[in-house]
C-alpha cells in the first residue's frame, strides 16, 4: 500500500495542476473539432485524440509553470478565490516550488512528443506542429520568461487569444489541415468574453500582485478605468454577431451565442455596481466568468452538432 505521505504529495501534485480546468481546453478543442466537420472535413478519431493529448499536456505545462512562476505573487495575496490566486498547493507549503517547474517542463516535453507523433497522420504535419508550437509558446509564456506577459500588461490580451483561440484553432487544424476564417469567427465572442474573466480573476489578486511589481491590466489601470474596457470587450462579444453573420458564421451558431446573454448582462451589472470592490462577491464573479465562456462553447458546439 502506497504509504500516507506518498498519497498526500500526489493528490497535492494533482491539485497543483488543477485538473477540472482542463475541461474547458478539452471543450474548445472539441469545438475546433465539430467546426472542422461542418467545413468539411471527415473525423479521424486517432489524429483527434492525439492532438486532444498533446493539447492537454501543454495546458497542464501551463498551469505547472504558472504556479511557479507566480509563486511570489501567490504568497502575497490575501485574498485567494476557487478561482485565481493560483492552486495555493505552493504557498501552503504541501510540495517544493521546484516541483511545479518540473512537472511543467515534463509535460511540456509530452506534449512536444505526442504532437509530433501524431501529426503525420493529420491532412498538414507542418501546419498542425506550428500551430500546436505557437499555442504551446504563449500559453507557457503568460507567467513565464522571457515575456512575462501577465506581469506587463499583456497576459489578458494574449490570455484571451491563446486559452480559447489557438486551442480551437488547433482542433480545427488537426482535422482540416487548413487555415481557414470559420474557426476565427467562432472563437472572436469567446477571446472576448475570456479577456473579461481574465481581467475579473486578477481583481482578487491585485493586492499580492502590486507587492511583488507584478502589472496585470487591473493592478496598472485600477478598478475604475478597467470598468470601461470590461463593459466594452462583454458587450462586443454580442454586438459583433451580425458582423460575423456577415462574414460567414452560420446564423444558428450565432444565435447560439446569444443564449448566454443574460449571465454577461448579470456580470456587466455587478461590475456597474461595483463588486470588484467587494470581496464577499468575487467567488461569484469568478465562477460566472467562467460559466460564461464554458456555456457559450457549450452552446455553439451544440449549434454545430444540431447543423451537421
């Protein structure tokens, strides 16, 4: 029987990675999929499920080396959330901070493996390897050097692009083997809504991450002028639907998008009202956020299932 401690570290091992976040890459990924069959392409579920694998093994990089890299930032911060302020395995002290970093740099090596195993069974090897590199690159680069993105004003903008843009970019790309504009259409009210859960989860963190020079966009802006880009960036993720219309995403697709309105104008609400200023709501913003771009992939998957 593995002995008490052993079963500790790894269950803090596990949490340090926070697993339940890899649904929602699972999710854009599969969505990448679908869009990639309603373009045209016939399912492979071997080259599905290899770039699914290599996917996930660069989002758990990710998380690792996230939770190193911020590890001075967590400490400082007095008010965790379930939602940001890192795992927290690290600052409790259940495993050595060199333990996320190399976790981070095992799976970062997985992923490269598994990437290039699969990808000459995919329609565009070359294609497939840049695409899954780029994502791999910005994903590891959001708190890690050199960029240090989200410590430079940058990690929303590129965070917005990366978690739920190249990850359907790469579902698409694995099973239709082009660039194309359709998947972009879809992923713009997502890259959208994931820059304002971005910016919604460094509000609880804003105090640790000003004491360790760390300038997320709400740290640099303060709560009062972010509002203003918030409100604008939520409120694009619908207003541009008639314009993607226009530009080629299915009609049922966007109408599928509209179904989540009311969690965004509950969200723009109580940043109206001011909740970024009150603790007592964060948890409640933050699991919102993030229900609101796991319920618009949720929903414009099923638009896609409902067209196939």
């Amino acid at each position: 029987m593995m002995p008490r401690t052993l079963w500790k570290q790894t269950a803090s091992l596990i949490a340090l990675g926070r697993p339940l976040h890899l649904l929602g890459g699972a999710l854009f990924y599969s969505l990448g999929a679908v869009t990639a069959i309603y373009a045209g392409a016939t399912l492979s579920w071997v080259t599905a499920l290899g770039g699914l694998l290599a996917m996930l093994a660069a989002q758990l990089m990710a998380h690792y080396s996230n939770d190193f890299f911020d590890f001075d930032a967590d400490q400082a911060n007095p008010n965790p959330t379930q939602w940001s302020g890192g795992s927290r395995v690290l600052p409790a002290g259940h495993l050595p901070p060199q333990v996320a970093l190399i976790a981070s740099l095992v799976f970062a090596v997985l992923g490269l493996l598994l990437i290039l195993w699969f990808a000459p069974q995919t329609p565009a090897p070359l294609l497939t390897v840049v695409v899954f590199l780029v994502a791999a690159f910005f994903a590891w680069s959001y708190s890690s050097p050199p960029l240090w993105l989200n410590r430079r004003r940058l990690g929303e903008l590129f965070g917005a692009v990366t978690v739920p843009g190249s990850t359907l970019l790469l579902g698409f790309v694995v099973q239709r083997g082009s660039l194309e504009l359709l998947p972009l259409l879809v992923a713009i009210p997502l890259c959208l809504m994931q820059f304002g859960q971005l910016v919604t989860v460094n509000v609880p963190d804003a105090e640790g991450d000003r004491l360790v020079g760390k300038h997320t966009l709400i740290v640099w802006l303060g709560p009062d002028r972010m509002r203003g880009p918030y409100l604008a960036m939520l409120a694009l993720a619908y207003l541009s639907l008639p314009l993607l219309v226009v530009a080629g995403l299915p009609w049922p697709v966007a109408l599928a998008v509209l179904i989540t309105a009311p969690i965004a104008l509950w969200l723009g609400f109580q940043v109206i009202r001011g909740a970024w200023y009150k603790p007592a709501t964060w948890n409640a913003l933050g699991f919102w956020s993030i229900g609101l771009i796991v319920g618009t992939a949720l929903c414009e998957f099923g638009a896609f299932l409902l067209m196939l």
